[in-house]
C-alpha cells in the first residue's frame, strides 16, 4: 500500500484519545499535520509531546463552524465518543456529526481532498445480525438516548456517500467498534477506562445489567493501522463502509474479571465488584465481521487483549487523575 510522503493532513478531533494516536502516527512519518480541536472531551496535554515538531499545528476550532484551510488528506474524529460524552448535550453532539460532516466534505471538495470519515459500530444499533457485517443495515432506536450520536453518525454516512456520488469526493468511511488504550479519559464512563480506574482507586467495579452483554475490544495501535491503511487504499471506489475492531467477543463480566486480574485483585471475590442498572438501549451484542478490512487492506488487529490492558493499566498509573476534567459546557 503506497503511502505519498509530506502530505498535508488534517485530524479533525486530533487532541482525542485516537486523534492524538493518529497525529503521533502521521507526525512521526514526516506529514505536516494540522490538528484540529475544541478540547469538548480532551485536554491539549494529550498532544503535549507534539507541540515542538516543526511538521505540527494546533488550531482550537469548533467543526460545526466553517474553517478553511488546504490539506491533501482528511481524517474526520470529531465527535464525542463516549456515551456519557455525547448525551452530556446531544443536540450538540448532533450538530457536530452533520455540520462537521458538511464543513469538512465541503473542504474535500474545494481541495480535491481525500477525507475519511470515523464512524461507528452505533450505526447497527441493538443488532439482530451477529457477527455484525457491513451489509447489515442496522438497527437503532431513533428516539433513544443513544440516537444523537447513532443517527448522527448515521446521517454522517449518508452524506459522505452523497458527496462521492454528486462530486466524486474521495471518501471514505470506518466502522470503528470499542477501541482502548493510554490516552483515554480517565472520567469518560467507558467500560475499560471505568474498569482501570475503579480498581486502582481500590473501588468496586461497575457492572452494568447481569453482565452478559457483549463488546470486541481493539487496541489504539491495531485501530490506527487499519484507519491509515483505509485512507490510503489505493481504489477511489472502495469507499467502504469497512468494519475495523477486534473479532474477540467478552462478556462484561469476563472483561470485568480480566481488568481485576491484571490489577492484581482477586477477581473470584464478589466484593470487588458492584452490579448497577444497565443503561436504556444499551447494545446486547456486538461483534465485528472484519472479512472485508482482511480482503482489502490486509489488516487484522495484533494486540491482545492481556498485553493492551497491561499497557494502558501503566499509563493509568502514571497518570494524575485528578488533573483530568469532565466536558466543558457548551452553550
Ligand atoms: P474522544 O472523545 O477522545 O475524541 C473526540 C475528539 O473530538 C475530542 O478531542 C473532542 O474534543 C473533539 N470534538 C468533539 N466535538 C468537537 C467539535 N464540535 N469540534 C471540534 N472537535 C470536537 O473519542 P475517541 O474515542 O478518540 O473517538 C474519536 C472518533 O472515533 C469519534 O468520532 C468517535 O465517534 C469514533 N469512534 C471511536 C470509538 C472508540 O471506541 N474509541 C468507537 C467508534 C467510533
Ligand atoms: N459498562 C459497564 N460498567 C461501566 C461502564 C460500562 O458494565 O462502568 C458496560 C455498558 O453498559 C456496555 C459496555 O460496558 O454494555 C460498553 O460500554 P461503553 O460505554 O464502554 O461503550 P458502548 O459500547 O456501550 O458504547
């Protein structure tokens, strides 16, 4: 898969947990890139390390705002991720899939750019098909809690494809299914953030319903590999949609007695966990068919899930917590 060297790229969403994954990425293989974000659910120390290299910009700017710039390739991020993240103001959150979809295609058009688009698992909603393909069409609760953020992402296809087809931009478009690593939001909600820093904090961990629903966690690294390699997938017409995560399906509570092993507590022992209720809407299963990301980019996750816990249980650690804020306000 040929990669062109010092191209211009822009991540939209840079300072997020993958963002800044994907910005150390593309800086470290000499690309000037632009690092667009308005710090919703990040901090600017998570691209800290970053700042000094010549080859690295960082704009504070809102995507639901028009913003001009002149890039070679785009990756579009910007959308809280986390449940908690993006029903903290889901109009907000509606608003920044579909104008930051619009605005950011607008530029793909004007610069002839190529642009990617990070969507979601949450477009299969609650699934009847299991594994998930990405044929399946999907089935969400469009007046849920969680329909901000699905039916945005939703939505946010939907014009990518219109793009592709009305002005040939080149797209296109991820399914990205739960993905961890250092880097997340200490107070994101997410299942394995909560998990690491429950059971360091020496707190019971939460356990949402019984127990038995279902998730596929990937790792950051294997998660960017597949995002780069689909941006640079030769094919203008193989637009996807192409599911990128690990196939390895855990129940929360095996994930649950994963994360209380690799934090040395005994995790036959009821105490150190706590069963709450499970949230409205909240998927059964999911699971991705990664057939087509194996046929047409050769990509299939490395990390399992024992070494990237390891790793992001050590950058938990070293870490102040307390340092992190939950989401600004935005009105
Ligand atoms: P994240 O919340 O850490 O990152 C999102 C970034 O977008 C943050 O830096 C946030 O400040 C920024 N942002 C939010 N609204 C914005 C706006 N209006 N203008 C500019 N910037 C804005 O989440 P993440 O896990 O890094 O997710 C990145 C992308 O990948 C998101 O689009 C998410 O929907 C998608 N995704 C992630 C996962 C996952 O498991 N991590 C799964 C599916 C899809
Ligand atoms: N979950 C849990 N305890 C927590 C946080 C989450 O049991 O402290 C469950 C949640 O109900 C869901 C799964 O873990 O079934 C994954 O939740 P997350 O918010 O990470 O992502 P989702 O895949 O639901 O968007």
């Amino acid at each position: 898969m040929a990669m062109k060297k010092n191209l211009r790229i822009l991540v939209a969403g840079g300072a997020g947990f993958l963002g800044s994954w994907l910005c150390r990425r593309l800086v470290g293989e000499g690309h000037d890139v632009i690092c667009v974000d308005n710090f919703f659910t990040s901090q600017k120390k998570n691209v800290a390390d970053l700042l000094a290299c010549p080859n690295f910009e960082l704009i504070r700017h809102d995507v639901t705002a028009p913003l001009l710039l002149e890039v070679d390739q785009i990756y579009n991020l910007a959308c809280p991720a986390a449940p908690g993240h993006y029903q903290f103001n889901p109009i907000k959150t509606m608003k920044t899939s579909l104008l930051g979809a619009i605005h950011l295609l607008g530029m793909a058009k004007r610069c002839r750019a190529r642009i990617l688009q990070a969507s979601t698992s949450e477009v299969y909603g609650d699934p009847e098909v299991h594994p998930q393909r990405e044929d399946y069409r999907g089935s969400v609760n469009t007046l849920g809690v969680r329909a901000c953020y699905d039916e945005g992402k939703r939505a946010a296809e939907t014009l990518f494809m219109d793009y592709y087809r009305m002005h040939r931009v080149n797209i296109k478009i991820a399914r990205i299914f739960n993905t961890y690593g250092p880097g997340m939001h200490p107070f994101d909600g997410r299942v394995i953030s909560n998990f690491i820093r429950q059971g360091l904090q020496g707190e019971p961990i939460t356990i949402f319903g019984t127990g038995e629903q279902t998730r596929s966690f990937c790792y950051c690294t294997d998660l960017i590999e597949g995002l780069v390699r689909l941006m640079n997938s030769e094919d203008d017409d193989f637009t996807g949609p192409v599911n990128l995560g690990n196939p390895k399906e855990y129940t929360i509570l095996e994930l649950a007695k994963h994360v209380a092993k690799a934090l040395g507590r005994d995790e036959n022992r009821e105490e150190n966990f706590v069963f709450k209720p499970l949230p409205e809407d909240d998927p059964h299963r999911r699971q991705p068919d990664i057939t087509l990301a194996r046929e047409r980019l050769g990509w299939e996750p490395a990390v399992p899930l024992e070494e990237g816990l390891a790793e992001t249980i050590g950058w938990f650690k070293g870490i102040d917590i307390d340092s992190y804020r939950p989401p600004t306000p935005q009105y």
